[in-house]
C-alpha cells in the first residue's frame, strides 16, 4: 500500500523556475554567470533600504507582526485608501493563493490569458477548480474574449498589466471595457507586478476606480522595481469585504519582520525608482535599436523584460547563452515556444549580452556579415 495523493495534485501545473547562478557556474566551469531569467531588478534596493534591514536584525527573535500595521498604514497613506482595504502576502504569489482560496471550490473556476503567470491556474486547481484559458491576440490580451468567456462557474477574472511573459500592455479604452462588461459577482484582479515600469502617461491609476468597483481587486509587489525579490513581500487592495475574507484564510505573520521593515524602508525611498524606470526604458531602446539592425524579432514591451523572436533554433541559442554566463528564460517554459524571456539589467550587463547574443544568433541562422 501507498500513500494516495490528493486527485489535483497530479493535475497542477509544474512551475519551473528560472536556473541558479550557482547551478549555471558549476556546470559550464564560469566565474561569472548574469541571471536575466526572473526579471528581478539588478539595481537592487536603496541603500537606506539595506540600512534599515541592518539595523532590524536583532528583532529576528520575535515574530513579525501579524497585521503588518507600519507598512500598511505607509500604503494606506500613500494611495489615500483605508487600511483596512489592503493585505500583505509573502509575495503577491500568496495572495493570489489566498484569493483563490477564498473564492474558488470544486467545479468553480477563473478566466485567465493563455500564456500568462502560472500561480494563477497553479492556485485555482489547487482548491478544485478550473481555468478558461483566452489565447493572447498579438501577444495582447484579448479583452473582449476574456470577457465572453466568463459563465455562471466563473468567480474571478485574472489580468496582468503588463502582461508576463509578453510585456504588453492593457490600455485605458481595454481596461474601461473590463469594468464595464463584467459582471459584479466576479471579481476582477488586475496584477500590476511591473506596473511602477509603466512610463507615468500610460499608466492606468487603477485604484481610482476601487471606490466604484466593489469587485476589483489590486495586486502589486515590493519584489520587482523595488529590488526586494529575495524578502518576499507584496499587497493587495480591495474593498474591505474582500480583504477580510483573505484576512480569515491568511496564516498568522505571514510577511516576516525583515521584509516588512525593508518594504517600509523603500516607501520612504520612493523618488530612486523613477531613475531605475528612466535607466530601464533607455536600455530597452537599446535593444530594440540592435535587435531591429539586426532584423531580429521581439515584442515592445513596457516592463524590463522583453521577448525576442529566436526561432528554430530556440533551444540552442539558450544552451549557447548558458556556456557564455547568461541566463535566460526559454519561451518553451512559458507557452511561447521560439522565443526567448531577457530581463533588461544594468547598461554594461545589456551591452555584453547583447553583442554575445547577436553573434550567436548569426552564427545558428548563417547570416554573418563578411
Ligand atoms: C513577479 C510577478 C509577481 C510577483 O511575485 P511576488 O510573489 O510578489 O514576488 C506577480 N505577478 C506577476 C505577473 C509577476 O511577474
């Protein structure tokens, strides 16, 4: 006799994780190896941020607080929302977690983009439901089908904006669309991981629209342009009913004291990330201006990754990339096959992979110049 495993479990989604920088040295024998596969921001955190985290550390023998009440009250503030209207989550991945948890069971299920991030099925099969999957348009998300494609079954509807693993954006005529069309017992969750990468004349100002939508709910994190990846901290907001449903399913000090106290450190630190959006956006030029002389395919992205068109010979262009210290993330891993996944990192990173990838790329595809 063996141990019966929960029926679902066989049916979940596998995440597979970007490789380690230590695994890649070992095996390829390099001293140097740039991880560009996660889209974690290589500018890391401000110093004060790191100040702060050092200057907590002997609070570690105590548990965190629960109600993560600083960081909370500094976002409250911050956003003009109450506080009651916003949890925090061990990443963004565990509110996703919680609100499927909250409002999915068995027979149940979410509208989601096909290819979008994984957590979102991973969480909805896990308590018993299932997913409706919209093909991307273009490497956009298809509004109107997303829309037509929630039933009596549906309880939530996923967006991501920008999107991963495209970069692509909803625009403001889409997203109205969306508040318009979908009916007030599904709730929508727009997740704006990337959304401070956004140039501020596109962004869309989400939380304006939660006082007249009692069904929207907002995630951002502390992992993506605020360098905290490693502390895992991110938040939600929702009208208050929502956010104290997760609060009931929440596992006590679920964001640890670090995080909370670095999260709060980066708050404090804010005006550094327009820098790091300014410092993205002109690298992300930068390789559109190569990737175009070099008549390679990507798609414009507004985050700080982008997806290039590498073809046939997908496979080999990663396993070159990896002999050469680069990490990337294969489109096979993410539902777009004959693509590749980069994070934009610092001006000199992107330099060296760039020239790296171009010559690589020639050589499979036979195009060098003489
Ligand atoms: C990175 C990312 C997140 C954030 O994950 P954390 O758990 O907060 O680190 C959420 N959604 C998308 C689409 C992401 O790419």
């Amino acid at each position: 006799m063996s141990i019966k495993i929960k029926e679902w479990i066989s049916r979940m989604p596998e995440y597979i994780p970007g490789k380690t920088i230590e695994e890649i040295k070992e095996q390829y024998n390099l001293d140097r190896v740039y991880k560009l596969a996660s889209n974690e921001n290589l500018y890391g955190p401000h110093p004060g941020v790191l100040e702060e985290i050092c200057k907590n550390l002997d609070d570690i023998k105590y548990y965190p607080d629960s109600e993560c009440r600083e960081i909370r009250q500094k976002l409250a503030e911050k956003y003009n929302v109450d506080r009651d209207t916003i949890i925090m989550g061990n990443g963004t991945d565990q509110i996703i977690e919680m609100i499927c948890d909250s409002f999915i069971g068995p027979g149940e299920g979410v509208v989601i983009a096909d290819p979008t991030f994984l957590i979102y099925e991973k969480s909805v099969v896990k308590y018993g439901g299932a997913a409706v999957k919209v093909p991307l348009k273009d490497f956009r998300q298809d509004v109107e089908m997303l829309i037509g494609s929630i039933n009596d079954k549906t309880k939530i509807l996923f967006l991501t904006n920008p999107h991963n693993p495209t970069g692509t954006n909803i625009n403001r005529r889409e997203f109205d669309y969306v508040i318009e069309n979908i009916n007030k017992d599904v709730l929508l969750v727009v997740d704006e991981a990337y959304w401070e990468y956004v140039p501020e004349r596109e962004r869309i100002n989400t939380i304006e629209y939660l006082s007249g939508c009692s069904n929207l709910m907002i995630l951002r994190t502390f992992s993506k342009i605020f360098g905290l990846a490693g502390l895992r901290i991110g938040y939600g907001i929702a009208d208050r009913s929502i956010i104290s449903a997760l609060n009931k399913v929440r596992i006590p000090f679920n964001v640890n004291s670090i995080a909370q106290k670095a999260a709060a450190a980066a708050l404090d630190n804010e005006s550094c990330i327009n820098e790091i959006r300014e410092n993205i956006d002109k690298e992300r030029n930068r390789f559109y201006d190569i990737l175009n002389k070099n008549g390679i395919g990507f798609i414009k992205s507004y985050a700080n990754f982008i997806l290039i068109n590498t073809g046939k010979n997908s496979d080999e262009i990663v396993e070159e990339l990896l002999k050469n210290g680069f990490i990337v993330r294969p489109g096979e891993n993410l539902g777009i096959p004959g693509y590749i996944r980069v994070t934009i990192a610092l001006p000199e990173i992107n330099e060296k992979f760039l020239s790296v990838f171009i010559k690589i790329f020639n050589n499979l595809y036979k195009k060098e110049k003489v």
